[in-house]
C-alpha cells in the first residue's frame, strides 16, 4: 500500500534536501529581537516593517534601520492556544494608507470565541500621530477556527479585492483524526444567505473591503461565495507579482509542498492528491469513515488499518484540477517514511521529505521566494516569462531557524525575514531541533 511505510534518516533528509541547489554565498544579520511568533509581515507606506504576533496578540512596527519596534495595537479578544496556529494572523495594508485619501486602514484575521473557536477579519484605522491602530469594525465574522492549519494570509490584490487563506484545520490528522477534510465541501445558497461560512475551509477567499461577495467571483456547484479557489491543505503562501498573476503555497502531508498559479474557479486537489495527480506515494486515508466508528482505531501516519478506507490520487478527476508549478518533494511510490530510532517518533514529521513552506514574495528577476520552517531557508524559484511554468529552485538565506514571512523593501535588494519563537526545524546535522538561532526574531538578506 502507498504512503505507509517508513524510511530511515539519511534517506528521509536526502530525499528532503537534495534537489534544491546549495546555499547562495552570503549572511543574515538580526534586525531586531523579542517578538512572540511574528506571522505576518509587510513593508508600510512609512518604511517601516508592520508584524502580527500571533502568541503576542499584537500588531507592531519594526524600524529596519534600528530594529526599534512600536506596538500599534493590542488585539483585544485575540484567542491563542498554547503551542497552536490559532491568535493574530493575516494582516493587509490598504492601498491608499498614509497617502491622504482616507483610506488609513489596515485589515488584520485573528481567532476569537464566538458560538466556538472562530476566525475573523476587521478593518482599522491608523492614527499616524499616535502610531495607533484605532477603530475597529468587523469585516467578515464566523470563519472557521482550530488549533492547526490556519494558513490565515491576508492580500489586497490588484483589483482592489482582498484575498485570505483558509487551511483544513488540521482535519484527519494527529488528535484530530476523526474529523472530515472539508477542502472539496461547497458552500451552498442557504449557508450564503445565512451566512454560515463553515464550508469555507481548505478554500482561497476573495472579498470586498467591506466583507462583500464580489460579483464576479466564480461560482462553485452554481453558488457564489467568497470562494475563489477551492481544495487546499495549508496554504501560508500568498502573493501577487507585478504580472497580476496571483500565487501561493500548500504544505503536503509527507510529500509534496506546492507553489502555485492561483486562479479564479480552480480545483487545487487536495486531500484527493497532493502535488500531482501521479499516484506517486500519497493515498487518502478517511479516518473518519473508519468501520465501526474512528475512534475505535489508533491513528497513525504510517499503517492504515482495514477498516479504513482510502483512494489512490489516480481514483479522482475533476476537470478543473489546477495541477501545481512545483513541489518539495515528490517521491516515488512505496518510497519507506518511517525514520530511524535517531529520530524521536515525536519529531520524526520534520524528517519527511517536506519543508512546510510558511509564505510567498515575488523575488528579483521574475522569480519568487518561498520560506521554509523545517529548513530555515529561503528558497528562490524561478519563473519563466509568462509566469505559467517554474525552474529548478535555489536554497539562499540558510540559518537554524524556522522562517514564518518574508517582506521586500521597495528597491527589492533586501528581504527580511520573521522567525517562529519555538518549534521544531532541522539543525545543522539535519536532525531535529528545538535550538532555533534566533527565536522570534527579524532577520534581513541582502539579495
């Protein structure tokens, strides 16, 4: 059976590390320090860096000339789970902040407890003479919440939409086993008029500033949403190039993490496939349809028991399947997972051959910059000119650490660089660690 059986170390970090090209020459310095699981971070109008912390419940400006930092708001009823992707997450610019039209306003996703745990996105107001964030009024409300996959990035597109990620929450998987993937669940007319946004999970948003449903958004099974795109894992990666063209990232299960073309309408698999649709080492495993109830069985990432149904990636077609740019990594079938006893089972998640890419900027040359958290690294990806197809990768930006987002200054010659607090990464042995260099941190790259 695919997708079961293990693999010991070497192999896993061989196969997790080997394509992608050695590290470019040059460093990172520490831009500034102490910040609680920084999570998403743009370039403001006053060049200064804007950061949600996530465990923090704040918004802060960082000065990337003296890493001073500044709260702007403390998020009150900000909801964070110890160790969990649940707190203050997306965060937007508006275009026309600072820029004296009235538009002064910054949009922010935080968890919150509503009927139950729940996402919301609200729109500010920036006082620029008290550097404050003022004002709040709700954008959209009631969007699904868990302690695992968020994803929860939030981008103004070109158009003047807002678009924002909403990963699986973590279903059928570890303590949540027993609970369905919802990513290929449609919304339906009853559940828009009444504004029941439960099935927007595993789902790419787009929304007016307002919180409206655009009127040109696809439909899905002949209902209009906010659903722009549909079937996603994890996707922490959100980003338009100055194309037009709007990317992302998914984070795969054991294999194949995903960059890709985000479009209007499109199916992106999951948890049908993961990477592309080649059959190659992922099968759905569905926990909950375990006979005789799942919670009579023991989960586990590497033996599906008989009671437990599955499908091939080849069992699934759907015409409009958007197959990715590029993934890290897609291995052969019967590939062997399982690591050796250097490999705590605890942590052995960081020896697959995944990298858990965390977000998505565009990059110099027509390419764009993805970041890892099992690898703190930077890993450039060239495009080809019409931005459809993707080259080989480069690994740049290499430190122990686990990179969470990224954020280009104007000129485009420096990224910086937000850093987790805790958590696991690969050390410089390639195994797991804990020891991160620079822990809640800002780092710069000069490019």
């Amino acid at each position: 059976m695919k997708g079961i059986s293990s693999v010991v170390l070497a192999a896993c970090l061989l196969a997790a590390c080997a394509s992608p090209e050695a590290p470019a020459p040059g460093g990172v310095r520490v831009v500034a320090t102490g910040l609680a699981d920084p999570y998403e971070m743009v370039w403001g109008p006053d060049g200064f860096l804007w950061v949600t912390e996530k465990s923090g419940g704040r918004v802060t400006r960082v000065d990337p000339k003296n890493g001073r930092t500044s709260v702007a708001l403390t998020v009150e009823g900000a909801l964070h789970t110890e160790g969990g992707q649940d707190g203050v997450l997306g965060l937007a610019l508006h275009p026309g902040l600072l820029k004296g039209d009235g538009h002064d306003w910054v949009y922010l996703a935080h968890t919150y407890a509503g009927e139950r745990r729940q996402t919301k996105i609200v729109r500010y107001t920036y006082d620029a003479a008290k550097q404050a964030l003022t004002s709040p009024v709700d954008v959209l409300t009631g969007l699904v919440s868990s302690v695992d996959h968020q994803s929860g990035k939030l981008r103004f597109g070109p158009d003047g939409t807002l678009y924002y990620t909403i990963g699986d929450q973590g279903a059928n998987q570890f303590g949540l086993y027993c609970e369905t993937i919802e990513a290929q669940t449609l919304p339906t007319s009853a559940q828009v008029e009444a504004g029941d946004w439960r099935a927007y999970q595993g789902k790419v948003l787009r929304l007016r500033p307002d919180g409206s449903i655009p009127a040109d958004n696809p439909e899905f099974g002949g209902v209009r949403s906010h659903v722009y795109a549909v079937g996603f894992r994890n996707a922490q990666g959100l980003t338009f190039t100055s194309s037009g063209l709007l990317y992302g990232t998914d984070q795969g299960p054991k294999t194949d993490d995903e960059v890709n073309l985000l479009r209007s309408g499109k199916n992106y698999g999951w948890p049908h496939v993961a990477g592309y649709r080649d059959g190659k080492a992922y099968v759905h495993a569905r926990w909950a349809e375990a006979e005789g109830g799942c919670a009579a069985e023991r989960f586990s990432d590497y033996e599906i028991p008989a009671g437990v149904p599955y499908t091939e990636e080849t069992d699934w077609d759907d015409p409009d399947f958007a197959p990715p740019l590029a993934t890290f990594d897609t291995v052969e079938d019967g590939f062997d997972f399982r690591a050796d006893p250097d490999c705590d089972p605890a942590t052995a998640f960081v020896c697959w051959p995944t990298l858990a890419l965390s977000s998505l900027e565009p990059g110099p040359a027509g390419s764009l910059l993805a970041t890892s958290l099992k690898d703190g690294a930077v890993y450039r990806i060239p495009l080809d000119p019409g931005g459809e197809k993707a080259g080989k990768a480069e690994r740049i930006a290499d430190t122990v650490n686990r990179y969470r987002d990224t954020a280009l200054d104007p000129a485009g010659t420096t990224l910086y660089i937000a850093t987790d607090t805790a958590g696991l990464t690969r050390g410089p042995d390639g195994r797991p660690t804990r020891d991160l260099a620079n822990p809640g941190a800002i780092l710069a790259y000069e490019l």
